[in-house]
C-alpha cells in the first residue's frame, strides 16, 4: 500500500499504515511571521501654535497650582481636546514673584521652558518644575502656563505608540539637604519597541486633590540620594514591559501634599533630541 500526504487548508494529514490500521496524524505548521514594529524612529516636525489644532480642539491647560513654602514648585495638568496627536509640545510657566520685598517680576530663563512628547487624542499629561525658595519676604505673586507650539499629526502616525501607564506606589522622605524625597512607582509600557526617555514629571496635590506643586526630573534613581537605598529597576524606563522605578524631586515634597494623590507622567519620545529642552536648569 502506498503512502499519501494530503494537504487541505494548510493542515497536513499524513497516512500511515501498520498491521492494517490506518492511524491519521494531524500536524500544523505554524507560518506567521513577527509582526515588525509600526511605531516610526521619527517625524518631521513643523511646529505651528498648540492652541489650535487643524479641524478643531486643542492642547489646554486643565489644572494648575503652585507650592507657596519652601522651594516652591508649580504644576499643571494639560489635555489634548482634539483628534490629532500633539508631537512635542512646548510649554512655558509664567510665573510672577517678588524677592526680597522688592516690586514683583517674572522668573525667566530656560528652565521656565519644556516638553510634553506626546498627547494622543483625548489624552491628558502632567508638567512641573522648581521655582524659587520661599521664605521670608519671598512670595509667588502669579503662576500661570503658556501653551506655545506642537507638530499637529493625523491620528495614527505614530503606528501602535501608547502612553506608558504610571502607578503610584509610595513616597519616602530622608533628613537630608535637597534633594533626599524619592517617590517610588510602577511604569508598564505595551509599546513593541524602547522608546527615549525624557523624564518623568511629577503632580502633587492636597488632600482636596488640588495641584500644589510638580517637578521634571530624571527616572530609574538618577540622582538618589545618600541614605535613601532603592531597589534599581529592572529595565530603563520607556522599554517595553513593566517596572518599579522611583525619581528624586529637585525640591522637598510639599508639605500640604498628600501621597496618595501623586500622579506621575513617563515622558516616552519616539527619539530624544539634541539639546533637549527638558534637560535645561
């Protein structure tokens, strides 16, 4: 008797005879390939103003505040409202102070400047950074955000991009000079790529949920503090996966802020660009 290999709908079946049994093996073959990532290494930007986006919408500031003790710090919660992605939103805090007790004047400088990489549609992502030392006759008079430019991009050009997920887990506070607070959480991306990491931003609110202050500052225990020992993550942030990680605020805490209120922002960038405007102090 011979023997016959039938292929039907890409299932082999294959005949064997034996003592005049008839035994019907089934295998299959598996002929998919990876699916190759869609999520570019880069866009052309052509930046144009943010607020207001090509069909409608636009990158808003839906919350704001601002820490009055210590090392002030401000932050602030923007949304995109529009069906298009903000690539690389830069953002400028306008804040009034008086020093001293002499007439109030704005903080300038470069550090007054940063980005936000990435705003899909409808989402939302937290900025912050120090401001000055309060104390004394020192006081923020006003502290507000000014919306500048973004690149507008069709929903979907940045293939299967998806913000990185942050959860707060706990926050440890040493008796040190600054900067000794380390704010520990957990970062999940499904990304199916590394993406650059551009900092992590940090949003502190009272116990009422009200923005009392925010920084910008670098992730995976970049400037940990002596005396504060942390258990390094597995993985650098923005990578596929998930990881416990912590940052450092450049100032204290505030002191009205309430832990568990904290929200944390990974900034993931399809690359990091040369200077980085995050990166200024």
């Amino acid at each position: 008797m011979k023997k016959r290999n039938l292929v039907v709908a890409g299932i082999v079946t294959t005949l064997v005879v034996a003592a005049g049994v008839v035994t019907v093996v089934l295998s299959t073959r598996g002929d998919s390939a990876a699916k190759p990532c869609d999520i570019p290494n880069s866009v052309r930007e052509q930046p144009v103003s943010a607020k207001s986006a090509p069909g409608g919408g636009a990158v808003e500031v839906a919350e704001k505040g601002a820490s009055s003790s210590g090392l002030a710090s401000m932050g602030a919660v923007l949304r995109n409202t529009s069906d298009r992605i903000a690539y690389r939103t830069k953002v400028t805090f306008k804040v009034i102070v008086s020093v001293n007790g002499l007439p109030p004047g704005p903080i300038q400088g470069a550090p007054m400047t940063m980005e936000v990489p990435v705003l899909l549609p409808g989402q939302r992502a937290g900025i912050g950074r120090p401001l000055i030392n309060v104390g004394g006759t020192d006081k923020v008079i006003s502290a507000d955000v000014d919306v500048q430019t973004t690149t507008w991009l069709p929903n979907g050009a940045l293939g299967g991009f998806t913000p990185a997920t942050d959860t707060y887990e706990s926050t440890s506070r040493a008796k040190a000079s600054l900067p000794a607070d380390a704010v520990r959480y957990t970062e999940k991306s499904t990304n199916c790529r590394a993406l650059a990491s551009r900092r992590t931003a940090v949003v502190f609110r009272d116990a009422n949920g009200a923005i009392v202050g925010g920084d910008l500052v670098p992730p995976d225990g970049k400037g940990n503090p002596a005396g504060t020992p942390q258990e390094p993550p597995s993985s650098p942030s923005c990578s596929p996966g998930e990881r416990s990680t912590w940052i450092v605020p450049l100032q204290n805490i505030p002191k009205n802020a309430d832990d568990n209120h904290t929200e944390l922002y990974s900034y993931c960038d399809l690359n990091a660009p040369h200077p980085d405007v995050n990166d200024a102090f």
